[in-house]
C-alpha cells in the first residue's frame, strides 16, 4: 500500500528460518552482525515481553503445542478465559 507517498510493504514468512536476503539478487544478510550478547533484562518492558514471547512460540512449536496467540484466541471463543500455561 502507499501511505503519506511511501510504499509499504509487509512480507510473512512461510517457513521459520533465517533469510538470506529481503529481495532475490540483493547482498546476503550477514546474521553475525546481530548482536546477540546483550541480556533480556538490558532491553525495556515491551521489546522483553516480545522476545518471552517468541521463545515461548518458538517452545511451544516444537512440542506441538499452540502458540500463545492461538491459546488467546481458544480463550476468548470461550467466554474470555484464558487458560492457565
């Protein structure tokens, strides 16, 4: 979509996996620039939920288990339980 004369563009992966570029022909990612030494507790509130978050997606998906988004959406289909994890 064009928002305020700037394309925006939202791309969803079909597989979870690192890509090797955004867009076919441009230079490889280097994933090794990623810092990955700084602590959870070291980012704020939010950016901490959202990392819990995706570990616990990611747990979960490997167990065969619904993610935490699935599991919100059984509970409020269900009178707005959440059910205990």
């Amino acid at each position: 979509s064009v928002e305020g004369g700037t394309l925006v563009l939202i791309l969803e992966k079909d597989t979870k996996s690192w890509w090797e570029t955004v867009i076919t022909g441009d230079d490889e990612i280097d994933t090794d620039l990623v810092d990955s030494t700084t602590k959870i507790h070291d980012y704020d509130e939010a950016t901490q939920g959202a990392i819990r978050k995706i570990f616990f997606d990611h747990r979960q998906d490997r167990l065969g288990l619904p993610s935490s988004d699935e599991i919100l959406g059984k509970g409020k289909q269900k009178g707005g339980e959440i059910p205990t994890l």
